[in-house]
C-alpha cells in the first residue's frame, strides 16, 4: 500500500504532486549465488510488480516533485527493483540517496545512490538524479537489468572515489548469459564524481 507522500492512484499508476520524503525498511532480495540479502530501500519492487510513478507540476511551475530521504544520516537508496520488477518515474527529481556508508567496501549494499535494478526494468523520463551517493553507481546501479533513461539529468551524484564506476550510472552483468541494456536519449550527464566512468 502506497499512502506516502500525497500519491494518488489512478488505474495503476501514481500521481505525485507534492515533495516527498521516503522512510528506510529493508528489501529480502535474492542474489543468488551471493545469497539473500537485506537492502536498505525505501521501496522494493520485485517479480510480478510494476510501479508508475508521475509527477505532476503546472506547465509554468519550473517546480518538478522531489523523492528525497527523512532522514539524512540514515543512508539507503529509494527504490530496489529485482527479479523482473518494473519501475518507471517521471518528471521526479531524485536526490540525497546513499548507500556508500561504507568507505572502501564493496557489496550489493553500497551499490546505486538512488536505484537498484538486480534483474530488473527501469524506465525514467524527464527526471533530475542530484547528489546521491554509492560505491558503484552514484545514482543508479545495473545488474543484468534493462533500463532507459530519456530527457534525465545526473548532476553532481558520486561513485566511490578509490575504485567506484560509474558516477552517474554504473552497468553490471551476472554472467556472459545475462547482459545489462543501457539505453540513454537526450539527456545530460554533468559534474559528477567517480574513479571510472561517468
């Protein structure tokens, strides 16, 4: 159930009209030969499940929704989609998401400031990830998953700086079997920080 941040429901997909700010609980999410791991998210959608989220905002209000966290020392990221979830936002911006809480460590935990795809879908149009933070993939992170990015800005997101790739977006796969698609158009990627990558 979705009540949080003044979403309106209307045939499955989610209006939202005002700032929100997302809580932390924990996401089970199977990783395989990994093992199952809870991820700190705000959101999780999994096999089976599909997420719309629209932001809504005047055509003269230069204003776009904001998706930020409570909370600003608890680090998490904001939505995790796995095992053939789907999730597509738009006109959203995505910011202060962080899930490097651990300098220099890395696993599934610190990956993807703002969005995790683990075998999953992501779709985001004219949305606007700003200064979030993870080990490999600032703002998103890409794992054997399908994701399509359209009229999105990066701006200013970190991927770790001693061996982190992918500042803005970071783009993983399981096995040879398992390919990750990137799918990027007419968006700006600008003043973001990372070892590899952009």
């Amino acid at each position: 159930v979705i009540d949080w941040c003044s979403a309106k429901a209307n045939n499955g997909q989610f209006t939202l009209s005002v700032n929100c700010q997302l809580s932390v609980s924990d996401c089970n999410v199977d990783f395989g030969v990994y093992g199952t791991q809870n991820q700190k998210s705000s959101i999780c959608i999994s096999k089976g499940q599909e997420l719309d989220i629209v932001g809504t905002f005047l055509s003269n209000d230069k204003n776009v929704p904001v998706i930020s966290r409570v909370d600003i020392n608890v680090k998490h990221r904001f939505f995790t989609i796995h095992n053939e979830g789907k999730l597509s936002i738009q006109n959203l911006v995505l910011t202060g998401g962080n899930t490097n809480w651990i300098a220099g460590t890395s696993d599934y935990h610190s990956y993807g400031g703002a969005i995790m795809a683990y075998l999953g879908f992501l779709n985001a149009t004219n949305c606007i990830f700003n200064e979030n933070h993870g080990y490999y993939g600032g703002a998103i992170i890409g794992i054997s998953s399908n994701i399509h990015l359209n009229d999105c800005t990066f701006n200013e997101n970190i991927a770790d700086s001693t061996s982190g790739i992918g500042a803005a977006v970071a783009m993983l796969k399981l096995s040879d079997k398992i390919n990750s698609t990137l799918t990027l158009k007419n968006s700006v990627i600008e003043k973001n920080n990372g070892k590899y990558g952009c």
